[in-house]
C-alpha cells in the first residue's frame, strides 16, 4: 500500500500545529502571569488580614486596661486639675464631721509640686481622722507642717480643736 501525500494537507497540518503551539505558549505565558498577580494580591490580602488582627487585639488590650489607666491617672493632679483635687479635699473633712477650709494654693518654682495650706476645724477625733484620710488618700502628699491645737474660741461646742496644714502634692504634672 502507497500512501499518497498531498502537499495541501502536511501545510496545513504544519501550520495547524505552528498555531497550536503559538496559542498554547501564548496562553501558557498570559496563565503565569495571572498566577504571579493572584499570588502578589493574596499575600496583601494576608498581610491586610494581619495588619488589621494587629489593630483588633490592640483595641483590645486597649479596653482591657482602661480601668488601670484612669485608676492611675487619678494619682496625679495636672496643673489643668486643681480645682477638683481641692474639691476631693475638702470633700473628705464632711466625711468625719469636720470643718476645712484652703487658706492658700500656689505652684512651687519648678513646677513639679503644688503647695496647699489648709485650715481644719472640729472635734480632735473628727480633726485627726481628716488628717488620717489625707494621709491615706490617693494623690502622693507630703506634709511640710502641721500645727494641732485647742482653738480659742469658747462659743464652739465640739468644735474645738484647729489643725493648720501645709501640703505638698508631690504627684503634681503641669
């Protein structure tokens, strides 16, 4: 048996297979390319979903410690704070039944404590129980001087001890 070949048929099976394989490679190029970009956004997309992770535990962290925050925030006076830490003082002489009253309040030269003078007046246990309470109060305080004494004035009844206090507040930020 003898095959006849015809010319139109082997150049258009060469051509056939020239196309073929130019479609292929072409395809096979414009695939990688697609794969090298899909790889490229799924790693932004990874190191978004990270990013963000990150941001949400440390929202996180910071709603955890939010009480210790303003727990130790309340330590400290800032210079824009003084009304309130006066008031948080004289507040606490009504608790043991004493009188007080701020006779002066000034900024020390360096600005790293507040001088407060204070008057207080009552009975001694009502007067050594509001010195206790400063004592123990949150702000850091340190006493400069402190003068108890019998009060002179007889028309007072219970009211008769007077205790004369200079305070440094040493927690002091300006």
């Amino acid at each position: 048996m003898k095959f006849k070949f015809k010319k139109g048929s082997l150049i258009f099976s060469i051509l056939f297979l020239v196309f073929s394989c130019t479609a292929f490679f072409l395809l096979y190029r414009e695939i990688n390319s697609n794969n090298i970009e899909s790889e490229k956004m799924f790693l932004d997309w990874q190191t978004e979903t990270v990013r963000r992770n990150e941001i949400s535990a440390l929202d996180r962290s910071m709603k955890n410690i939010q009480t210790e925050k303003s727990s130790i925030e309340t330590h400290f006076a800032k210079s824009s704070d003084i009304v309130p830490f006066l008031d948080t003082i004289e507040g606490l002489a009504p608790k043991v039944g004493a009188k007080t009253e701020i006779t002066s309040v000034d900024v020390e030269k360096e600005g790293k404590s507040l001088l407060v003078g204070l008057k207080a007046t009552g009975s001694f246990i009502s007067v050594y129980k509001f010195l206790m309470l400063l004592e123990n109060s949150q702000y850091e305080l340190e006493f400069t001087s402190v003068n108890l004494q019998k009060s002179t004035a007889t028309n007072l009844k219970d009211q008769n001890w007077e205790m004369i206090l200079k305070i440094k507040l040493l927690s002091f930020m300006q």
